[in-house]
C-alpha cells in the first residue's frame, strides 16, 4: 500500500567515491516495499522548493529502509547534507517491481554506476527462493564501485583500475562465453547506452532479460506524464516508467 509520510533518517553512509546510502525508519513502507520499487522523497521546503526526486529502495531490514544515491544536482547535493535525526517526506512505495518468479536456475545482475542500487534487495529476495546470482559491476573508476550486500560480484571499470578494463557489457560477454550459463535470467539497470547494448546482448542470445529504467518522474503516480518510454508493439506506443515501470522486459522498450 502506498503511503506518504514524514520519516527520519537513521543513518548516513557513504559507499564509494560520491555515493550514500540514507537509512530511513518507516515500517509500514519497509513492510510493503519489492525488489525494483522506488519512493519519491521531497528534499527541500522553502525559500525554494524541489519537486520530489526518485530514489530505489536499496534494501529493507524490519522497519528500515536504505535508499543509495550520488550528487548530480541541488537536490541530491542538499540529501547527501541530511544527518541522522533529520526529517524526509516519502511517497511509497511505487511502480512495478521485480519478476522475480520463473523456472530459471541463475539470475546475473548487471549494473552499470548508480544501477546498482536497486539489486542488494533483489539479491536476497533471490538468495531466499534458492536461485544462484553472480553480479556484474560496471563503473568509470574502481572508487565508485561498492559491492556492500551483493553476491559473487565481478566489476569492469573504464579506466582499468579495478577488474576488468571495459564495460560491464563487455564484462557480461567474457563471462557468457567462458561460462556458458544454462537457463538463467538477466536483471539490469544503469545509463541508457549500457541498457541498449545490454538489451540486444540479450536479444540477439535469446535470454530473458529485465530492466529497471530511469525517468524524470516528478510526481511518481502518472499524473504529471513526465517519464514515457517508447514500446515495441501493443496498443500504446508510450508507458509511463514510474506506474507501469520501472521494471520492463527488454523485449517490449525502445531504448536509444
């Protein structure tokens, strides 16, 4: 059930080279929240009031709830501010989460920056119904990568500082053809070019493959109309990521 709410932040940590993770108390919404599902958190009041800015859940544990972010703006630069005690305001939780359910054995996670905020959640939740994970990691430089909640985690970096010297996508295709994975399902989340070649790396493999897909999604609920995506095929030619996402089968979006 969705909710809007005052919560306090418990805790403020940072992850890796301009990365934080906020621990917020909110136990109904800890309670309701899937792997995939995002709130919507105004950050700032007067002189000047943001509109509410999207952040994954993380992760939950009881009545908590851990959101991963890094600065690019006013609004994320005032969050990474926040300290323990301080107050947000949280729509949630929203949009469709993770397909979780299946008859694949392997689930690889594949993410790219900050994409990897929604996957510690989607990590247990695939940990507890007994299906193996290896992660992918993908980032410009190793001091941005955190593997903090994650399984059998490999990271590609652009500079080579860390792992492999390339893309998490390059990374994904010298682990398929030394591995040869049978019956697995790929989740991924990242920045658009690496979601396109992501999504036709599964394509042309014929693998399941779901995406977690970015938007400007001010108001969360389909109101402001502010985050379509292009379809394949069907009677719409747009969804809107924030109600009908962000989670889509990579079949059924034009990315790019």
């Amino acid at each position: 059930m969705m909710r809007l709410e005052d919560v306090s932040i418990v805790s403020r940590e940072q992850r890796a080279e301009g990365l934080f993770a906020l621990t917020l108390k909110s136990p109904e919404v800890a309670k309701a929240t899937r792997p995939g599902q995002f709130l919507n958190i105004r950050i700032g009041n007067s002189p000047t009031p943001l509109l509410r800015r999207p952040f994954s859940v993380s992760r939950t544990d009881g009545d908590f709830l851990e959101i991963l972010f890094n600065i690019v703006g006013r609004g994320t630069e005032i969050l990474a501010s926040k300290q323990p005690g301080d107050r947000l305001n949280i729509l949630g939780p929203l949009g469709v989460p993770f397909r979780t359910a299946g008859n694949y054995d392997l689930a690889v996670i594949v993410a790219g920056g900050l994409g990897v905020a929604p996957f510690p959640m989607l990590t247990g939740v695939l940990r507890q119904s007994g299906k193996k994970v290896e992660t992918l990691l993908g980032a410009r430089t190793g001091a941005q990568v955190t593997q903090k909640h994650l399984l059998n985690a490999q990271v590609a970096t652009d500079d080579g500082s860390s792992g492999f010297h390339g893309t998490v996508v390059q990374l994904l295709e010298q682990y398929w053809n030394k591995e040869n994975p049978r019956n697995a399902k790929i989740f991924g989340c990242g920045p658009t070019r690496m979601m396109k070649a992501l999504s036709d790396f599964a394509r042309i493999r014929r693998i399941e493959c779901e995406l977690s897909l970015e938007g400007d999604m001010a108001c969360g609920v389909g109101i402001c109309q502010g985050c379509p995506v292009e379809r394949t095929s069907g009677e719409k030619k747009y969804s809107l990521v924030c109600v009908e996402g962000p989670t889509f089968n990579s079949n059924d979006v034009v990315l790019g």
